[in-house]
C-alpha cells in the first residue's frame, strides 16, 4: 500500500522554532524488489517504513528526499573498479559469469543476482551519502535503505553488495571531519566498515552484536589499533542489558571522544521477533540508544541494516523516525497505519498467525530482564585505554 506525496528533491529543511528537523531519505526502488523467495530479504522493509511513516502523519513534505543512485566513481572511493563493474554487468545481463561469482561473491553465499542488484545498492548508497552532504553544517538525517556493514571492497558479503555505511563516512571525512562515530547496533558485527577503517583513527568503530553469531568476527579483544570496540553479547540480552551498556560503555564513550559527527546502524535483527538471531530485545531499546545518542552528536545519520520479520522491522524505524522527530507513539495506531501492517504476508510459520499487536502498535511493551555479570564485564573493558581525543592535549602532557 503506497501513501503520501510525491519526494522533495530540493529545498530547505523544515523549520519550527527556528530549529531544523530531520530530514528522512527514502526510494521507490525498495518497493516490490526482493532477493528471491526462499532469502531472508525476500520481505518489504523499506517500503512499508515509509508507508507507516506516511501514515502516521509523522513527515512534512520538505523533510523527505528521493535517494540518488551513487555514481560508479562515488563507489570507486571505497569499492574496487572491477566489482563495481561486475554488479553492473550481472544487472545488465540479469546472470552472473562463474569467474564473477567465485572473484565477487555474486550470485553465492547468499548473495542472489535478482532485479535491481547493482541500481537498490548504489541507491543506498546514494542516499548514504546524501545523508552526509545533508549534515555537512550538522542535523539529523534517517536512512532505512543504507546500513548494508558488510560489504567489502572487491565482494558481497552477507547480503551486502556495497558497503554505504563506509561510503557515507568517507563522504564525512571528504569534507575535513576528523573525529567520526560509528554505532553499530545490529544482531550482527559490522565487519565491513570495522576493516575499512581498521588503519584511520579518525573513525572509532563500535559494535553491539551477538557473540558467536555470523559472521564470527568482532570478539571483544579485537580493538583495530585502538580505535575499534566489540561488545559480543549472549543470546537472550535483553532491554535491561542494553540499558546497562548505553549508560555504562556507549555514553561514556561518546563524551570521551567529543566525535564530530555519529553513524548509527540500527539494524533491527536484535529485536526479539527476528528469526536470524537469539537476541531479546524491544524496539524501545532501539528508540532509547537513538534518544540518548541524539543530543551528543553534532551531525546524526542513522541507518537501517539487518531486520528479517517484516513487521518488527518496519515498526522498529517507524519508531526510530518518531523518536529523532520527539514525536509520541500512540497506543493504538489509527486505521491507515493498521491498514499498512495488515496487509503484511511473511512465509514463515510466524507470520501466519501474527499476534494482533504487531497490527495495531509501533512501540512494542519493553522487555526487562537481569543485567548478567558478561554483560557488566563488557561494559568495563569498553572504556580501558580509550584514545585521546581529537585535538586534544594527550593526558600524559605537563
């Protein structure tokens, strides 16, 4: 179900109060594309943000722009001229070459050749880097259709083609920023973007994922020259858990390092309803790291990521959207809204007999539990030799 008015390309933000609101970057190309069938991605996540997004009545005409398709030589500052024309190539062709595939990754490993391979990647990339551009003086901007972390240089990697969370960062760093944050807080670690700037400390990487989950990377030890963090948690971390983090490792971290700018990846696989991991989280725990990150940081992007119920994906950024926008969710969505995640299918055994408040709510009821001891332990490791800030006089100094 498609709702709300045609994208604003140009223009200025949206001013209330003298203050500039958030600007949410979105694209028709999401709408209809799937992986094939039987993936993961085979389910509507973007679309049917934007749908809820639109009506809930929570986006201003001028607060919306169409994403771009990112250039080949925008993808050539991080991804290699051979891959960028392979993906280009496969799409053409619709088929990918054997020497393709085993040199690229496309068309195996869970990187199916479909529809739009090169052109929905290079579009969140496009609007990765809009994001960027859009922030260059500071504000806020939401991307559901970026977030794609595992995306390497000459290859695809778990379901990512590109990598638009590195291209938006080398986007921020183009223009002289010297202190970036990135906030990973999928189900998954953020391999691509950790490597990719696994030599520049202008970049501190860090990653809230689950411990020995796909793709087996980003143990706590693992810290990139300094600039690098891992907090691998156990199956079942819950509301509290995050809670304990953010107030324990990730705020602190923040105020230590003063970053210019911070790119959250809010993948919303950690939420408890995502069949590809054994976390146990509500989406108020994503809206709480969005909320208490916010006011910290000079420039905001966030992103999408993973999310694999289409339900708990699209009310999770719904969610996110309403949380940069200080808006209140309601306890009952009205009837358009409804309409939109009624007319939801999803193959799998869950979504035959979805529970009612899956229709009828964004903000799921939050999911306390105890703060385990592994999670305490990570907390305190995440803030031992932390680097000095950007332009500041190292501590050692008379």
């Amino acid at each position: 179900m498609r709702q709300g008015g045609p994208a604003c390309k140009t223009g200025p933000a949206w001013h209330v109060g003298g203050v500039t609101r958030p600007i949410l970057i979105g694209s028709e190309i999401y709408r209809g594309s799937t992986y094939g069938p039987k993936h993961p991605l085979a389910i509507p996540r973007v679309s049917t943000t934007l749908d809820l997004i639109r009506a809930m009545g929570w986006v201003a005409e001028d607060q919306y722009r169409d994403s771009p398709r990112a250039t080949p030589d925008q993808l050539m500052r991080f991804h290699t001229p051979d891959y960028v024309a392979a993906l280009m190539r496969t799409e053409a062709a619709q088929a990918v070459t054997e020497e393709d595939r085993a040199r690229h990754h496309i068309g195996a490993h869970g990187n199916p050749v479909y529809r739009e391979v090169f052109r929905r990647p290079a579009t969140g990339a496009g609007g990765a880097i809009l994001a960027a551009e859009l922030t260059r003086d500071g504000g806020v901007v939401h991307v559901p259709g970026a977030g794609t972390h595992h995306g390497m240089s000459d290859r695809a990697s778990g379901f990512c083609y590109l990598n638009d969370v590195v291209l938006g960062l080398t986007a921020w760093l183009d223009q002289g920023l010297e202190s970036i944050l990135y906030l990973d807080i999928d189900a998954h670690h953020g391999d691509g973007v950790e490597l990719a700037f696994h030599d520049d400390p202008r970049v501190f990487t860090l990653s809230i994922h689950e411990a020995n989950r796909w793709p087996h990377t980003g143990r706590a030890e693992d810290r990139a020259g300094g600039h690098a963090r891992n907090l691998p948690v156990p199956d079942g971390f819950n509301d509290s858990e995050m809670d304990w983090l953010l107030r324990h490792a990730v705020l602190p971290l923040i105020r230590h390092l003063r970053p210019q700018a911070i790119f959250l990846q809010c993948g919303a696989d950690a939420v408890e309803e995502d069949p590809l991991s054994r976390l146990s989280l509500s989406n108020a725990a994503h809206r709480a790291v969005v909320g208490a990150v916010m006011p910290l940081a000079p420039r905001l992007i966030v992103s999408g990521g993973g999310g694999y119920n289409p339900w708990s994906v699209a009310r999770c950024w719904a969610g996110v959207w309403a949380t940069l926008n200080r808006l209140p969710i309601p306890p009952r969505l009205p009837a358009a809204a409804e309409a939109v995640l009624r007319g939801l299918s999803w193959s799998r055994a869950a979504g035959r007999n979805p529970p009612e408040p899956w229709f009828t709510t964004i903000a799921d009821a939050p999911r306390p539990g105890p703060v385990r001891e592994a999670i305490r332990a990570l907390a305190a490791v995440t803030l031992r030799d932390l680097p000095e800030p950007a332009g500041a006089v190292p501590s050692s100094a008379a």
